[in-house]
C-alpha cells in the first residue's frame, strides 16, 4: 500500500486532503496537534475532530491512522511517521505538509511571540515535516512532497500580515531549493496556494473585524463583498475540496515530471 501523511488533518483542508488522498488509494497517515495554540484568536482542532477524519476515510473504505504531534516537534514527528508506517504497513509515497496558522496584525502591536508561534508552525514546522519523512522517501528513491503555502502571504504581501506572509514565502524558498536538491533522487516537491479557504481559518470573529474594522460585530455575511473584491472570479472564498484537488493531482502520476511550481488555486487572487 502506499501511504499519505497529512499534516493538520484534523479538519479543514487536511481532512479534505486525507479524504481525497484515500479515495485515490493511499493509506493516510493524519497528524494534527488538536489543541489550541497560543496566539491564535479561533479555537484549535480536537482529538474528536482527528477520530471524525479517520471515520471519514475508513467509512469509504479507505485506510487510516491518526497521531497526536505538534510539528514544531521534530521528534514527536518523527515518531508519529514510525507509528503510521507500523500500523498501516506498505510506504510512504506522498508528504502533505498542510499544518498551519493565520492571523493578522499590524506590526506596531504585533508581539514577539506572536512572530515566533508563527514562524515556528507555518515555516519551521514545514521543515520538520520533510525532515521527518524524507529519509523514507530515498529509501524508495521515489514520491511527491507538497507543501501548503498560501496565495495571499506566499505570493503577495497584503498589510498586517508580517509574520504570516515571511513563513508563506519562505515555504515556497524551501520548496524550490528541495525541488532542485531532491529531484536527481526521483522525488518531486511542489507547492499549492489557496486563496481564502471556507474554514474556521477565516470564519472567526478576529478575522472579520480585521476585515471589516468599521463594523462593531461583523458577520459571515458581512465580509463576503470584501473578500470577493480580492479574485478575479465572482467568489468571496473557495472550498477545502477545490485545494485537494491541486493536491491529489501533484501527488499523482499524473504530475509526474512536475516539480519546483506554485500552484495557485486562487481565483484570481494572485493575477490582480
């Protein structure tokens, strides 16, 4: 069997790439911190949200193993792909690297912990996710890492998000140098930028009033017209199933002889 570890599959994207990659027939391995972290102004995934993932792919027939690690934790991480591999047996074949925070902040009032929790999940945290799985990878002399990076921070740079769009760019030097350094060892490395995803990423109260600052209490309804102003396309966001897709295809056969692009799923976001 070859297998897929997906990193933040608790919920959200990562659940929706682990529901894609095991109807493509890949064993999953879902690795998600499930608790909240400490800058973050919307509550973190659970150990329930991590079970309901497992249940989602195993209900369609698929395999499934869930570990609780945090991916600022090279050890733990290491240890979470040993555990996977064990339990499901067959090798590991694709890397999703899709844990990862968000936040804005102006940088007057941004604190240095705030800089850091950011950097240590969204760039440092990629890192540990390739250095975990990579030796099992040359082993085989063959797979696709993908990496998560964003549309809106990997490529462009909007306001108040310093700390966000550093880590997002720096995923994609990462990718780039990976892509040239693993390639003559047959494995590809690529990375995929959403724009706005619908997720508890960008629906919470913290995001709106960044957003739309003139309102006391903004709601989902009241960003939509903000957050179409930013695509090409007529949508205010897309769906976790529209990444998976960009996903799946780059872990796939079928992206065989790609390596080293960004590939956007943004609605035009990174065109304007």
């Amino acid at each position: 069997m070859k297998l897929a570890l997906v990193t933040g599959a608790a919920r959200g994207q990562g659940r929706s790439h682990a529901v894609r990659l095991a109807s493509d027939g890949y064993g999953i391995i879902a690795v998600d911190l499930c608790a909240d972290l400490a800058t973050t102004d919307y509550p973190g995934a659970t150990k329930e949200d991590l079970d309901q993932t497992l249940s989602m792919v195993r209900d369609d027939g698929g395999s499934a193993h869930g570990v609780i690690a945090d991916v600022r934790d090279l050890e733990a991480l290491n240890a979470a792909v040993t555990e996977g591999i064990d339990a499901l047996g067959g090798e590991l074949d694709v890397v999703v690297a899709n844990a990862g925070i968000a936040g804005g902040c102006p940088i007057e009032a941004m604190e240095p912990a705030v800089w850091a929790e950011m950097i240590d999940v969204d760039l440092t945290g990629v890192w540990n996710s390739v250095k975990a799985t990579v030796p099992h990878l040359l082993a085989r002399g063959h797979g696709s890492i993908v990496l998560i990076s964003s549309a809106n921070g990997g490529l462009k740079a909007p306001p108040n998000l310093a700390h966000y769009a550093a880590a997002k760019h720096g995923v994609v030097g990462l990718m780039r140098s990976l892509a040239n350094e693993l390639g003559p060892r047959g494995i590809r490395v690529n990375t995929v930028h959403p724009t706005a995803v619908d997720t508890d990423m960008i629906h919470n109260d913290a995001t709106y009033r960044l957003f739309r600052p003139d309102l006391a209490d903004p709601t989902r309804d009241a960003v939509v017209e903000v957050f179409k102003a930013f695509h090409s396309l007529p949508i205010p966001w897309i769906e976790p199933r529209d990444v998976s897709a960009a996903v799946a295809f780059l872990a796939s056969d079928r992206a065989r002889y790609v390596t080293g692009i960004t590939l956007t799923v943004d609605g035009g976001l990174s065109a304007r």
